[in-house]
C-alpha cells in the first residue's frame, strides 16, 4: 500500500501544487487571493462532521462496488489516525490547502496512498461542506436543546420557592395589577418552552442529507444517498442537487431561532437589570455574576445580564448577514457561501454560552466546600410587596367587585378612578381608605370589599386558567415538572 515513505510526502506534494484543482492553471494564487479565500482557521471546528461523513461516504462506495474493500479499510484506518492526531493538537493545518476538508484529504493521502484519492468519488467540495456543516449544526442544536430545558428547570425551582411572594405586574413599566413572582418566572418557562420547541423544528430541517448532490448536477456514479443518510442518522436526502449545495436556508432558519432565544434571554436580562437597581431593589443578583466600577467604590454593576442583552444584537445581526448572504446568490453554488460560516458558528458559541450562565446565575451551583446550593438570586419579597402597595394595584380588583354588584363595567370603571383620586390625595392605598369614604362612591360597597382590595385577595380572585392564582401557579408548576421529567421533592 502506498505509503508517505516518498522523497516529498503526499501532503507536501499537494501543498505545493496550492490546490487540489491547480492543474488547469498557468500560475500559482496570489498569497493575498490565499489568505482572503482560506477558511481552514475558522472551518477546522468542522473535522469530526467531515470524517464522519467521509467515512459514510466511503462505506457507501464499497457496497456499491465503486471502490474496494482494501481501499475502504484503508480510509478507515486513515481517518481513525487522523482523528487522533487532531484531538491531540498533533494535526498540520496548511493555509495552502485553504479549508477543513482538503487539509483532512491530503492528510489520508499521504497517509494511505490512492484510497485517499479515491474518497472523493462521486462527491464534491460543494456537498461535502452543506453536509459537514448540516450535521455540526445538528449536534449543536442537540447541546442547545439540553441548555434550553436546563433553563426551564431553573426558572421553575425558583418559581416553586416563590409562588406566594407578591410582585407588582407592570404595563408600560407603570404598576397594574398584583402577580405571583412565580408567575412572572414562569412566563418565561413558556417563552423557552416554545425556544426549546423551535430548535427541533428546525434541527428536522437541519437534519437532511445533500451528499450525492456531487458540483450541482448529482453524479454518474451509482450511489446510494439513502444508505449514507441512514448511516449518519440522517431524515432524508435533499431530493434536488442545485438546491442541496446552494440551500443554507437551514442555516438561516437556526438563526432566526437562536436570535428568538436571545430576545427572550434579552426580555429577562432587562427585568433582572431593572429589579436589581436600587429603585427597585426586588433582586440581589449574587456577587459571581457582578462587576465594580473603577472609579465608585459603592457599585455592584449587573453585567452579566447587561452584556447578555447586548449580545442579543449580536446574534440578530448575524440573521441579517445570512438573509444578505443568500438574497442575491442565483443557482447553484458561489464563494459567498464560505461566508455562512462564521456568523453560524458565532451564533452557536454565543447561544451556549449565554445558556450556560444564565442557568448558572438563575439556578445557582453547589458549593464544593459545602454541598450546599448557593442560588445566583436573592429575591426581596418586602421590596416586592411594598412597590405593589404603591401602584394601586387592586383598583381593577374594585372595579369587578361593583361589576359582580350590578354595575356596568365601565360605570364602575369612573367610579373607581375617583377613589383612586382620593386615595391619591391622602396618600394611602385604596385598602386604607375607610368604609364609610368608600361608600360615598357607590353605596353597593361592603365591607367584604377589603378582602378584594387586598394583595392576597386580589391573586386568589384570579383563578382561571393560566392566572396568577397561587393555585393556579401550583399546577402550572406541576405541568411543567412533568413536562421536564423534574419530580419536585415530597
């Protein structure tokens, strides 16, 4: 078997040809044409997609009878010495050979001779890169699927803790009506919930093999793209070669979906931001996930939160790159494709990453020291209970109770607003103002109208579906620890 015993290895000899293709060409690239072209520094991460799909390939091939078993062998034992020099930092990545996927074929060729060569049968660079990076992207969504559901069960356990703890629900960031802190959580449960969802979504779409698409055309040889899909763990084979090489609508879709994420993390990020300042004080985000100022020694500046929101943008930008890549490319592939990269896997890393800290930050870690657990965010319920005093909160409250004595809404609706206006004069809450005062402006007003003008009263009022009701709370809890596999502690 030919082996890398020549004068000038394999490797070498196609680094120095530039290209694999440079045969056609009567002087070499420009070294500036190199580097700008050259995508081996950022594509590297894509190595263990393309051996897997190389050796898929290769298995395909000697079923076929398009290559022999000695060469099939061959590839195999190339690939698994290949592997293990890249996972030991052993790998020569050449900028000569300008991506991941000719760096990893000159290799085996130097390695195993003409079985290297013979890999490349019935395939091309075209679809080789749209599958190595449909199946990263593939496993990526599986790593960000388990981030998403970690998240879900952290907001979830800090919600059980507070079913009870009152917070003032806002619109307009003006005080509206009173809620339970864990339904507040709980809200965002569901918007990562649909997060969660949408990936799977979109990892079937993710999950559709285009090897076999060949330069566009699809190929003379016979394949089997069916066999290769199934070997990969794939749903399907793209069923049009021009749109399998040129389609990175996946990548697109991934993501629209991860900047969905990121807006939902950003939604939260402002409220922890907002709770933590000292004009609302409702949260201590733990010291872990907080910074100082240089110049004002009393500061704890929450910038974890801060920068999660700032990386949202981030994200939505690299939507926007794709949708700009893709919009003026007509069939099948271009160059600009090698610009789909970058932004995805920046995409990915800054998805993880903030999953990773925010389930760090929101569901807290175990002390090594201690064993105990030590949460990421101390909630003030006083603070939380004393804005929602503030607001006149229970005003709706008032206006169903005249609605269930008679009155039609809206009369009750002026009615209320000019206790409102009087409890504003006095400084009080409505709660404070006395029965007899209350009376004055509707006579149907009793005194089981304090139970309604109560923090309490008015959550337990609210028990219909999806309500803030603590009961209702509780089996929205309950609903979702079943839905995560979570068994709450008896």
């Amino acid at each position: 078997m030919p082996t890398a015993q020549s004068s000038e290895p394999a490797h070498d000899q196609l680094a120095s040809k530039s290209q694999a293709w440079s045969a056609l060409f009567s002087e070499p690239m420009s070294e500036l044409v190199k580097r700008y072209t050259a995508s081996v520094f950022f594509d590297q991460r894509l190595w263990q997609a393309d051996i897997a799909g190389s050796l898929a390939h290769a298995e395909m091939l000697a079923a076929q009878g398009i290559i022999g078993a000695g060469d099939h062998a061959a590839i195999e034992k190339g690939m698994a010495t290949i592997a293990r020099e890249i996972e030991a930092g052993q790998f020569d990545w050449k900028l000569d050979l300008e991506d991941v996927h000719l760096n990893i074929e000159a290799r085996l060729t130097q390695l195993v001779g003409d079985a290297g060569k013979r890999l490349h049968t019935g395939r091309s660079r075209n679809d080789q890169v749209a599958t190595d990076v449909r199946l990263w992207l593939r496993g990526e969504i599986d790593l960000i699927g388990g981030l998403l559901k970690e998240l879900q069960l952290a907001l979830v356990e800090v919600a059980g803790q507070n079913v009870e703890v009152i917070l003032p629900g806002f619109t307009h960031l003006q005080v509206a009506q009173p809620v339970s802190f864990a339904h507040h959580l709980l809200a965002y449960v569901e918007m990562f919930a649909r997060d969660e969802a949408r990936m799977q979504d979109v990892r079937r779409r993710v999950n559709v093999l285009p090897l076999g698409s060949a330069a566009l055309a699809g190929t003379t040889y016979p394949l089997d793209r069916e066999r290769v899909a199934r070997t990969l763990g794939m749903e399907g084979v793209c069923q049009n070669s021009l749109d399998g090489v040129s389609d990175r609508d996946f990548a697109i879709e991934f993501s629209a979906a991860a900047s969905l994420v990121m807006l939902h993390v950003s939604r939260l990020s402002e409220e922890l931001v907002l709770w933590m300042s000292q004009s609302f004080g409702f949260i201590r985000i733990a010291d872990r996930f907080t910074t100082g100022s240089s110049i004002m020694p009393q500061k704890k500046n929450p910038d974890v939160p801060e920068l999660a929101r700032g990386k949202a943008g981030r994200v939505v930008g690299h939507l926007m790159g794709l949708i700009t890549l893709m919009k003026g490319q007509p069939l099948a592939y271009n160059k600009d494709n090698q610009e789909d990269k970058e932004p995805l896997f920046d995409t990915v890393d800054t998805l993880k990453d903030t999953l990773r800290i925010f389930v760090e930050m929101i569901g807290g870690q175990v002390n090594p020291a201690t064993g105990a657990k030590e949460g990421g965010i101390t909630v003030n319920a006083q603070a939380m209970r004393a804005a929602a005093m503030k607001g006149y909160a229970t005003a709706t409250d008032l206006a169903d109770y005249l609605v269930k004595k008679g009155l039609p809404f809206r009369d009750a609706h002026e009615t209320v607003a000019h206790a409102v206006k009087a409890a504003q004069a006095q400084g009080v809450d409505l709660s404070a103002l006395p029965l007899a005062t209350l009376q004055g402006f509707h006579p149907a007003i009793g005194a089981d109208v304090f139970d309604v003008l109560s923090l309490e009263g008015s959550l337990n009022a609210r028990g219909t579906l999806g309500g803030t009701a603590p009961a209702q709370v509780r089996a929205q809890i309950a609903r979702h620890h079943a839905r995560l596999g979570l068994h709450p502690k008896a």
